[in-house]
C-alpha cells in the first residue's frame, strides 16, 4: 500500500502533492538535487519516518509536553537540544 501511495504522489504534480514530496525528501535525510525530482526510494525512506513519527505520537497519547520533557532531558546530554 505505502509502494502504491508513493507511485502516486511520485506521478502528483500539484501544489499539495509537490509540497508533500518537499517534506517527504526532508524526512528522508537523503540529499536531492536541486531541480531533479525525488526519487521513490527518497519519497519512500520520508514516508516510513513519517509513519514512525505518527507511530511514537499515537502511542504518547499526543501529549506534546512529553516530547517536551524528553527534550529537556536529553539536554543533559548534548546542548544542541537547547
């Protein structure tokens, strides 16, 4: 099913669809050419974090001060979360 979504969006090209592959790419950590359009395997690694992410939220209940208080603590660790 995601293999289908992303055939689709990859084919898209309107402003929503274009704007959902920008954000996908972004996910994906990989890097893009500019100007070249993003590859399905990019718009696939994108989706899958975006899945993960709606995973790790469902399962905190959407409590965003969680993220918030894990954030704080991990700045203990590294001052880059600050």
């Amino acid at each position: 099913m995601v293999c289908s979504v992303v055939w689709s969006l990859q084919r898209d090209e309107s402003g929503e669809a274009k704007e959902l592959k920008q954000i996908l790419v972004r996910l994906s950590g990989k890097s893009q050419k500019r100007g070249k359009p993003p590859t399905a395997g990019t718009l696939l690694s994108g989706l899958f974090v975006f899945l993960r992410i709606l995973d790790f939220l469902d399962s905190i209940n959407n409590d965003l001060t969680q993220i918030d208080n894990l954030r704080t603590r991990l700045a203990n660790f590294a001052e880059i979360f600050l």
